[in-house]
C-alpha cells in the first residue's frame, strides 16, 4: 500500500489587530502605523503622546527616533503587548507621569543644573569669541534640545564633521543618524548657517568686489567650504566691478562639476556683465587646482575674451584655505 503523501504545514493565517488593542492604543492617545522597510523587512512606528509611556516603550524593545518624532519597532508587532501593559495601569495614569521630563526629583538636580545660564552669562559677559567652537555649539543645542546636556552632543558632532562649520553643513540623512537630533534642531543648524551666508554677502553687495577681495573669500567659504560635493558659483560684476549676481550654475560630484564655457559666456551676455569671477569648491578640503580645473579656466576665458567680458579671477575654495588662479599666474 502506497504511503500517503504528507501534507506541508500550511503557514500561519495573518492575524489583523484585535479592537481591544487598537482601543487601547487609542484611550492612550496613541497611534500606530505599520511599514515595509527598503531591505522588504516589517517596522512599526508609534506616535501621538508616547512621552509618559517612553519607559515601556524601551522595554518593549523601541528607538525613540527625533526626526520622525515616533518610537520605532522592527520585528515584532508591538500593538498587543502594549495594549496590555496599558491596560494593566489604573486608570488616568502612566508609568512616567507628565512633567516629569527627565525622570528626576526637585531633590536630585541632574549635574549640569545651572550649566546653560553660566554659559549664557559667558556668553554675553566675555562675548562670543571666549568660547570655544563646541561650546558655541552646545549654545546653539539649548534652543533646540530643552531639558538635556547638551555638551557631549556638540563635541560628537564635531568630532564627526571636523568642525563647526562642517556641523552647520552637514547632510540632514547624517545629522539624522544622531538620535537627539529632532526636526527643530535640524532647522536651526540650517538657519545659523544661512544668516551666517547672508550676512557674509550684505558685506560684499553693492560695492566693488575687487576692494573688498577677502569680504568677497569670507562669503565664498562660508557657502561653499564645508559641502561634500562640488559646487560651481559664478559671480557676474558690472563695469565698476559691484556685484550685480550671484549663481550657482553646477552641482557635482566629490570631485567633478561640468562646466560649459557656453553657457558662462551666454549667462553673463543676459546679466550684461563686463566681468566676473568663477569660484568652486574642493570637498577633500585641498584648494590646490587640477589640471582639469586649469584647462576649464582657460577655456571660460578665451570664449569670454571674444565677446569683451574679463575673467578677473578663478578661486578654489577648500576647508584648508584657498587658491586663487590670478595669484597663481594660471590666467
């Protein structure tokens, strides 16, 4: 007799969410929204009032995440086990109550207590060049950061980007990547590094360029110091060489942007500059020009030559310093 044939196990059916864990959540002010991840993987994220939860949140195996400003969960559906542990709590109540922002009592102050006013008095008393880059930063934390330290923080960002000014143009996805980093200080590192730009070009409008050569460079490298890829900046000037406009016409690559000798000349016929000077940067932070950097100079001047418009300058702005192709006798 024939030995029948053995059934496989049939997988398991997909449970949906039960309405007594979706109310639970619910009566929680919680909110929870299920996800597939790049990689195909399951991840689940809960929003709405978690900061009175935040210790079950942990326990239950979920990263706080500041950017999306929810507690992350892979793997496992989270909803069932929180939904009873919530239940289990008398009602009203929470395991961390609110108010209680950092967990501690009006008897144990934390040891930074009194640290942020000290260095706001510092701050405005000695001026702003007594602190250092990684407490200037730290300064900059506490108005996005409340209720924490802020100082580790600022001295990881540092150590990560080199420098103020590589924290300030710093990628978001990287700066993302630091879980005490949230959408409002995101925002305020991007403003500080733009009121700082803006401010470096208002000392370079309206006024002949070549008088105001390292206002003109302070402005370049506040821009253009830090990014991590190529940028090609052209600045159109009048006959009286004042700036009449400021363009970036190419974004590259780490280590190439094309430029087209034609459309320089052509954007300059359209402004009606007599002038102007190309800036780019060098993301390895070494200004010193590349053959091909020459070759493209020379042929942005010999095509501006014949219609009457002077290349002043070519300046190679990196974290090291700069270069500039007139200085160098390389035009």
């Amino acid at each position: 007799m024939a030995a029948r044939k053995q059934k496989s196990a049939a997988p398991p059916p997909i449970v949906p969410y039960d309405s007594q864990s979706v109310a639970a959540l619910k009566r929680a002010r919680l909110a929870l929204a299920e996800r597939t991840n790049v990689d195909g993987t399951r991840s689940y994220a809960i929003t709405g009032e978690t900061h009175p939860h935040r210790q079950l949140m942990r326990e239950l195996g979920g990263k706080w995440n500041r950017l999306e400003e929810a507690w992350i969960f892979t793997g496992k559906d989270p909803a069932p086990a929180l939904a009873q542990r919530l239940a289990s709590l008398p009602a009203g109540m929470a395991e961390i109550g609110p108010g209680h922002n950092t967990g501690e009592t009006q008897d144990a102050k934390p040891h930074y207590h009194g640290h942020r006013q000290r260095l706001r008095d510092r701050f405005l008393s000695a001026g702003p060049q007594a602190l250092p880059d990684y407490e200037l930063l730290e300064l900059l934390l506490f108005y996005g950061i409340e209720r924490r330290d802020t100082k580790p923080l600022a001295k990881k960002l540092i150590e990560r980007f080199g420098s103020l000014g590589g924290v300030l143009a710093a990628p978001v996805e990287q700066l993302a990547e630091f879980e005490e980093i949230d959408k409002r200080t995101l925002v305020l590192l991007r403003a500080a590094r733009e009121t700082g730009a803006r401010l470096a070009r208002e000392e370079v409008a309206d006024r002949p360029v070549i008088g105001s050569w390292q206002k003109l460079l302070d402005y370049c490298r506040s821009t253009m110091a830090h990014n991590d890829t190529e940028q090609f900046r052209l600045l159109f000037l009048d006959r009286k060489n004042v700036l009449i406009a400021d363009e970036v016409q190419q974004r590259g690559t780490v280590d190439h942007t094309p430029v087209y000798p034609r459309e320089v000349v052509k954007r300059a016929l359209q402004l009606g500059a007599s002038s102007l000077i190309m800036v780019h940067n060098h993301p390895s932070g070494d200004p010193t020009p590349s053959q091909a950097d020459i070759d493209m100079t020379r042929e942005v001047q010999a095509a501006a030559e014949v219609l009457g418009i002077a290349l002043h300058d070519h300046v190679v702005i990196g974290r090291k310093g700069h270069a500039s192709f007139k200085s160098l006798r390389l035009i």
